[in-house]
C-alpha cells in the first residue's frame, strides 16, 4: 500500500492525477447512467444506447489511463506506440460492450456479476496494452504481486459496480455505482503503475513509429472532449427520459383509475395499456406494451383505427386464451411525452350483448313456456304466407288455435303456480308431436297457435290435431289425479279458407269456439256457415253497442202476486230490443251475445237505473226485481253503481230485489258472495233465480242468506199432473219453509198448477196466468199512477202495442 502511495505522490504530477479522477468520475457516472438505457431499451435501440454506453465508457477508461501517464515522470526520453495505443483503446470500448450486454441480458446477480467482471476485463486489458504501447529508454520490471492485485482488484470493484447499479435502481444506486466503478478504474491503475519498475538503459531505442507525449497529450484531449460531449448527452437524455418517465408514470397512473382498457399506441404500436385491459386479455402490462396493436383487434381494425373519428365503433378483442371479447372502441389523438400518439378506449360490452340478446328473446319468445310470442308468431305467419305465395306450389298452410279446457278451474283449485305448469305441460307436449318447419307459439294466457306450412291436403292438419290431443290424453293418463290437460282446436287453411293472416286467424277462431260448443277436447275446421254465424254476432255486438243510445231498448213489467190471496207483491223488469231493421229481438237470443261481448254491463246498469227510476215513481211502494248477470256480480264496482242508482232515483232499498242465478256464483265464489254482502249491507233484497237448475244449491244456500228462492218454470210446468216434478216441488218448498224464506214459482200458466202451489203452501207466484209482461202503463192501478194523457209519445205507444201483442218467451230473461 505504501509503495502505490509513493508511486502516486513521488512518481505522479497530482495536478494531472486529479484530472485524471475527474476525467474517471465523469465518464464512470455517464456509464453507469446510460446502462439503465440499455436494460430498457429492446431491438435495434438497445443496441444502438450500448454502443453510446460502451464508447463513452471504454474513451473515459483510456483517457483516464492516458492522463495519468503524463502525470507519471520516470525522468528518461519516452514515447507511445499509435497502433497499440488505438488498440488499448479499441479494447476498453469492446469489452465494456461486452460487459454491459451480458449485465444487461436478463436480471439475476450472476449476469450482474460476469457483465461487471468483463466491465473489468477491459479495463485491465486497456491498461496493460496501454502499458506495452508506452515505451522508454530502459527495461520495464512488473512485480507480479502488484499485477495480481490490480486486476483482482479492478475486476471485483467493477462487477461490485454494475450489481449495485442494476440490482435495485435508485438514485443512491447510480451514485453508488459510479464511485465503485472509478475506484475499479483508479485501483486497476495506479496499483499496476507501482507494479513497475524502470531501468534505465541507453542501448534500448524507441521506435521511430512513436508519437512524442506532447502529441499524445492532444489526442487525451480529444478523447476527453469525446467523454464530456457523450456525458452531456447523456445527462440531456437521462433528464428527458426521467421527465418522460415521470409524464408516462402519471399518465398510467391516471389510466389505471379508469374503469375502461385504455391503450396508448405510436402508429400500431402500444406503448402504454393500464390494468384494466391487462385483466380483460389476461395480458400482463409489460407484455401489452411490446405488442402490436393488431394483435389484439386484427389487422383490418388496427389499420382502419385512424378513421374512426368520434364514434365509437364495435370490435373483437383477442384474449390471452383465444376468446373473442366483443369490444366498443373509441380512438382519440393525444400528445404523450411531446409526441403525437393515439389512445384507444376499451370498453368489455359483454354485458351489454348479453342484455341485448335477453331484450330480444324477451321480444319474440315467451318467458314462462320458452314458446314464440304473439309478435314472433305473428311475423312466421306472414312470412310462410309470402313465402307459399311466391312458390306457386298447391299445398296448405294450416293454423291451429288452440284454447285450454277448464283451464280457470286449474287457477282457482290449485293457484297459479299450478296454473303455469299446466301451460308449461302443454308447450312440452305438443312441442313433441310437431315436425321440422312447424311452429308452435303462446298467443297469451291459455291461447297457443300452431303454424304447419307445406301440407299436401287438408287433412293433413287433422291429423296434426289428432296428435296435439292424443299427446294431452297420454299427459293425463301419465298423471296423478290428471283429466285437466285437454284442449279445443280450430283449423283454418291457406288458401282455401282466407288468404291473408287477418281473416286467417279470424277463421281459425271461429273453428275454435265451434270445438269449444260442440263438447271441448276435439278439433273442428273452419266451414263457411261458421263465417256468416260469427259475422252476424259481430254485426249484433256492434248494434248492441249502439242501442242504448239509440233508445231501442224497453222495459216490461211481469206481476208478482201472492198465490193465497192475489195480493199484488211487486213485479220482475224484462229488458225487450226493438231493432229498427231486425224488429223484435229475442232476449234469449242477444242476451248470451252481449254477455260474451262485455256489453251486458253497459244494459245492465241501463236495466237497473230505468227500473229503479220507474218504480221511484209509483204511489204504491210495490217491489221491483232486476236480473243480474254474472258478469255484472263480478265487476267490482257492481255495489257501488247499484248504491249510487238508489241514491240518484230515490228508491227505497227495500223496494229492490236484485236475482242472482247459481251459474254466476259458481263461477267465482268468494267475489260473488263478498259483492252480494255489500249489496245486503245497502238493504237492497237478493233471490235465488232458476233454483235447481244449477250447481251445489243447498251449499249455495248456506253459503249466503237469499230472501228468497224462485223455482224455475221448467219444475211448475205441468206440476199438478206429474208425480216426479211435483216431488220436488214439494221438497224445495219444504226447504224453503225449514230455511224461513219465502219461495217464489215461476211459470204458472194454469188453474191447475197455481191450486197445487196453493195447497202446498207456496207464498208466491209469477206467470202468465197470474199477468202477462207488458208496459208499465198496463198496471197504472196496481202502482197508483195515473196513464198517460194525451202528451204520451209515440214512441212510448209503439212500444206498449208491440209489448201486449208480440209473443213472449215463458222463462223470464
């Protein structure tokens, strides 16, 4: 250590010494700052920052090496070889190059290690060839020990250099590292330089081919000049890559708070992606940032990103396993580190797809059954017609409507989850009785429809229904407790039938309520009479609709008596139609269409009002009874509208009977009793019409208290002289007697029949033995109020004369 101390300070011009550190420190700190380029950098950048490492380092080596040489005095004539000079220095620059790629290859302590080591390597090999390029007017003595320790020495420190540098890059690192490497470089030299030993020697010539220290003193400068021009370069690029750095670091900072995948891209290159499209492609973030944008969205989208605008445009992503990820990209100029570059939004619109295809099947299918929908339906069927149309062939397309049976007793016993797996049962098994191209879809509720293009002849659709109702039979069969899984079928066929959905359909339903009629679970094809039937129900719902406007219904009034001593009691209003062109309608014959139509509550609040408003009129506080339809029962606002007709007329409640048949009870039998409360609570009376002729009477009877019951004409007619019919008389009105409620028989058209229900105690009667129906005017002293005067309208007569003359039916409507 002493002999490397009196080598520096007594062989040494410390001025130049000093200088020879700086020139070392410089070019050390310049290298170990431009490697971290290196090991950033890939391709041809990589190699190209190496070589700008390798040279500024290997030229900061060899000046290092050169200026301490002409700091050192040995006192004799010496002199440098050119060609070994250019050597050394072509040596420092290879090797360092060397070093920093191994170093630079990969991470890990070992690469860090060997490329340090051949980092030293160079340094050795530039001093001692710079060694032998230097020559003297004497021999040159190495002490092998020194020698040892300088490359040992050197080589350690410059692989403990590029470890501290790469290992975990820091500031203190860097700084670090440099002073490591100029100790590398320091240590190599001047404990070599005290190695030697010089003998003077005056027969030792130098070669004419060498270059006096003067001359060489101008080429260290240069290749000083060389190392200040490449470390300010240096330093200008680290400064602008640190502030690139720290712009890219905010700015991924910034696009990993995003939800959305965002993708910076220089032309089709990505040069930055933020977490959230490295989790939708499974990509990690370093291996997205050296992919090319087509990659990921193919060649065709990558290329046409630029045209892209402000609309965002839908595209494929491919993930890391292969998935294609339907994408919405939205592409934008930015400028990214003072360049101009393209960020690219992606937006997973998975969900969004998913959601789309759920809208749609919720469009066009049926959510409970899965079959197509009302809207599907209808657009298949037009489709197969349009389609027939076009071929020109001879077949039929069939459309079979089919309507459940019993299907609203299934909701009312069971529920409606009961309800939904009988709809459920049906789509399964007629599903498996239909072919290839046959379609079948739920209209809604218990509708389904079938459509069965292509059919050789007509019957072939019967044979279709044939399989539709046997696959229900099996279903039942199958069953626990089955028997409710049946359907009625209408067919009609195109051409043959209508040639247009519209008027198709409409057949196929006339077919069906015909099947419905004629017994329930069979199939009925559309016939031409069916047509004109249901057009004329079409045509008297639309006359229906208009007649009370138009002032063509009448009331008649039917007396009520009592059978003992024909006290008149009150009487039943009848609803007749005078229609300008048909003349006399029978109720029996429009009454059941206005009920199927809806239009019945309309008349029945019509009924209700007139007759209330009637018998508000009259002197003597007679009853009046109104029929009820079971329609009207079921409307919920049915006891209010009867409340405010007595409210508006001034009837007393008591004067009123409203007639309740058992069918509308039956129908659904906790509304009906709970509306017949509210109506009992108002004061108003309720009978039983037609008892007998229904379903469950007694428990009907024990389910609501009536006021009373009327038996139906059909048990009166000829009761006096038939044993069964007046047996049962007997019992219903001994029933009567034992429940405390009056009974009324209807239908007395005999002497003979009122002398029985006289004997057997019946309190009372109505027929046309005891009055016919006519006009109130008819019975003006039974309710007190006088006829009307001349001022009596025409009309008002009309109806009166037609009343009294035209035939009327026996049972009361």
């Amino acid at each position: 250590m002493l002999t490397v101390y009196n080598c520096i300070v007594n062989e040494h011009d410390l001025r130049l010494v000093a200088l020879a550190a700086l020139i070392c420190a410089i070019s050390s700190f310049s290298a170990v700052k431009l490697l971290h380029h290196v090991g950033q950098s890939r391709n041809g950048n990589r190699l190209a920052w190496l070589m700008i490492s390798a040279t500024a380092t290997g030229f900061g080596i060899w000046a290092t090496h050169f200026i301490a040489m002409l700091a050192f005095s040995p006192g004799i004539p010496n002199a440098y070889n050119v060609e070994l000079s250019a050597l050394s220095l072509a040596a420092a620059v290879f090797l360092t190059a060397a070093g920093m790629w191994v170093a630079t290859l990969r991470g890990g302590i070992d690469y860090y290690l060997v490329g340090g080591a051949l980092l030293g390597a160079g340094i050795a090999s530039m001093h001692f060839v710079g060694m032998a390029a230097f020559e003297v007017q004497g021999r040159i003595v190495w002490d092998q020990l020194l020698v040892a320790i300088s490359l040992l020495g050197g080589i350690t420190l410059a692989a403990l250099s590029l470890l501290v540098v790469l290992r975990r890059p820091s500031t203190l690192a860097t700084l670090g590292g440099a002073v490591l490497l100029t100790l590398a470089i320091c240590t190599l030299h001047f404990v070599a330089m005290a190695a030697v030993s010089i003998i003077p020697d005056s027969s030792v010539e130098i070669s004419e081919s060498t270059i006096e220290p003067l001359s060489q003193a101008f080429a260290v400068a240069a290749a000083s000049l060389v190392i200040l021009i490449l470390s300010g370069i240096a330093l200008s690029i680290d400064l602008r890559f640190r502030r690139q750095k720290i712009e890219a670091e905010r700015m991924h900072g910034l696009a990993n708070a995003a939800v959305e995948g965002l993708i910076v891209c220089d032309g089709a290159r990505i040069v930055s992606a933020n977490n959230s499209i490295a989790t939708l492609t499974g990509q990690p973030v370093e291996t997205l940032n050296a992919m090319q944008l087509s990659n990921l969205f193919g060649e065709r989208t990558a290329s046409n990103l630029p045209e892209f605008g402000e609309q965002a445009q839908e595209a494929e992503l491919k993930s890391r396993d292969g998935e294609s990820i339907p994408v919405e990209l939205i592409a934008r100029s930015i400028d990214y580190c003072g360049k101009p570059h393209t960020v690219v939004a992606v937006r997973d619109i998975r969900e969004r797809k998913t959601a789309e295809q759920e809208i749609l099947r919720l469009a066009h299918f049926d959510p409970l059954t899965g079959l197509a929908n009302r809207r599907n339906f209808s657009g298949r069927l037009d489709a197969e017609i349009a389609a027939m149309k076009l071929s020109g062939k001879g077949d039929y397309l069939a459309l079979l409507l089919l309507d459940l049976d019993r299907f609203k007793e299934v909701n009312d016993l069971f529920g409606h989850g009961a309800g939904d797996a009988m709809l459920q049962t049906v789509a399964r098994c007629v599903s498996s009785v239909l072919r290839s191209g046959q379609m079948l879809a739920r209209l809604g509720g218990d509708e389904f429809a079938i459509i069965a293009p292509n059919l050789s002849d007509p019957l072939a659709a019967g044979r279709i229904a044939d399989d539709v109702l046997a696959a229900m039979r099996e279903e039942n069969r199958r069953s626990i407790g089955g028997g409710l899984v049946s359907t009625s079928i209408g067919i009609a066929l195109y051409p043959r039938d209508a040639d247009d959905q519209t008027a198709l359909i409409s057949h196929a339903d006339t077919a069906l309520y015909r099947a419905k009629a004629e017994g329930k679970d069979t199939y009925r094809y559309f016939e031409a009479s069916m047509g004109a039937e249901a057009r004329d129900k079409r045509v008297m719902e639309h006359e229906l609709r208009q007649a009370i406007a138009r002032d063509e219904f009448y009331l008649v009034y039917q007396p009520q008596k009592e059978i003992s001593g024909g006290k008149m009691l009150g009487f039943e209003a009848l609803i007749r139609w005078q229609h300008p062109e048909r003349g006399e309608v029978s109720p029996a014959m429009f009454i059941p269409v206005a009920e199927d139509s809806g239009v019945i509550v309309q008349i029945g609040e019509w009924v209700l009002a007139t007759a209330c408003q009637e018998a508000a009129s009259w002197k003597n506080p007679l009853s009046v009874a109104v029929n009820v339809s079971a329609v009207q029962l079921h409307n919920p606002h049915f006891s209010r509208k009867v409340h405010e007709v007595l409210v508006h007329t001034g009837l007393a409640p008591g004067r009123l009977e409203l007639e309740i048949t058992e069918t509308a009870l039956v129908k659904d039998m906790p509304r009906a009793l709970a509306t017949l409360r509210k109506i009992k609570a108002l004061g108003v009376r309720v009978a039983m019409d037609d008892f007998g002729t229904g379903y469950s009477s007694l428990s009907n009877l024990r389910a609501f208290p009536f006021d009373k019951i009327k038996i139906d004409g059909s048990f009166i007619k000829s009761v006096d002289t038939n044993g069964q019919v007046a047996a049962i008389v007997r019992a219903v009105l001994g029933l009567g007697r034992g429940l405390g409620l009056p009974v009324l028989a209807e239908g007395v058209e005999t002497l003979g029949e009122l002398k029985f229900l006289d004997d057997e105690d019946c309190q009372i009667g109505q027929g046309y033995y005891l009055g016919k129906p006519g006009p109130i005017e008819m019975f003006s002293e039974l309710t007190g109020v006088s006829v009307t005067a001349p001022g009596q309208t025409a009309t008002a007569s009309r109806k009166a004369r037609v009343a009294v003359l035209q035939p009327i039916v026996l049972r009361s409507v």
